[in-house]
C-alpha cells in the first residue's frame, strides 16, 4: 500500500504567466527553494508540479504575476554589461602584453566593443530594447 504524499509549500508566486517560484519542504533539507515550469521533462517532476499546482489552485494562494519595473530590469542589464566589462573585456585590455601583441585593426574591435558596452543605457530603447554588441573574435 502507498504513501500519500502531501506537498507542503510556501511563499508561491508567479514569475511569469505560467511558472512559479516557491519553496516546498524536503524530507531531509527542510525548506528549499523550487521552481514550476510547463518546460518540465522528467517525470518525477512532472508529477511534483502537478501535484503542487492542484494544491495551489485548491488554496488559491500562488501571489500573481507583476513585471519587473523598468528599474529592475535597468539595474539586471547593468549588471550583466558589468560583468562582462570585469570578465571578458578589462582582462584583454589592461594586459599590456596581449595589447601589444594584437594589431591596431583589433585593439580598436576591443575600443569599440567596451563603448558599446558602457552605452547601452543611453541605446534607444533601453532598457526593454537591448542589443548586445559582439565580443570581437
């Protein structure tokens, strides 16, 4: 004869007009965060959305969806063209040796790259618009 499951979850909420960001409670971890997408694959979670979304329709207590405000989306943008600036762009530039190394032609590809990227706020559209300059190869 088989256990009934009961799926224990808290602080449900919309992240998008059909997934949902909660946290359920785990036999060994306690609380842990957990995420619903319609995406799913695998079985198993398949079942455990399912599961947790009649009890979520049942309490209807899954907090609606709101959008990011311009701001936040601003502030995710700005911190993705930060790392890439920390990451990807000052290591090539400020090492003197591979400056050296490469020609005029590709240190302005690495110029132009790194203004693109610290214009991107004042870009039309921004910052529900972005298009992201190419790293130069």
């Amino acid at each position: 004869m088989g256990k009934d499951i009961i799926m224990e979850y808290r602080n449900a909420k919309y992240i998008t007009d059909t997934d949902i960001d909660c946290e359920i409670q785990h036999p060994d971890f306690g609380w842990i965060p957990y995420s619903i997408s319609d995406n799913e694959t695998e079985p198993s979670s398949i079942a455990i959305n399912t599961m947790l979304k009649v009890a979520m329709q049942t309490n209807n207590n899954v907090e609606k969806y709101s959008p990011p405000t311009d701001e936040a989306v601003s502030i995710n943008i700005r911190v993705e063209r930060n790392i890439l600036l920390g990451s990807v762009v000052d290591p090539m530039v400020s090492n003197s040796l591979r400056w050296e190394e490469m020609s005029s032609d590709k240190q302005e590809e690495w110029r132009v790259y790194r203004r693109a990227l610290l214009d991107l706020p004042e870009s039309s559209g921004f910052p529900h618009t972005v298009t992201w300059p190419t790293e130069p190869t």
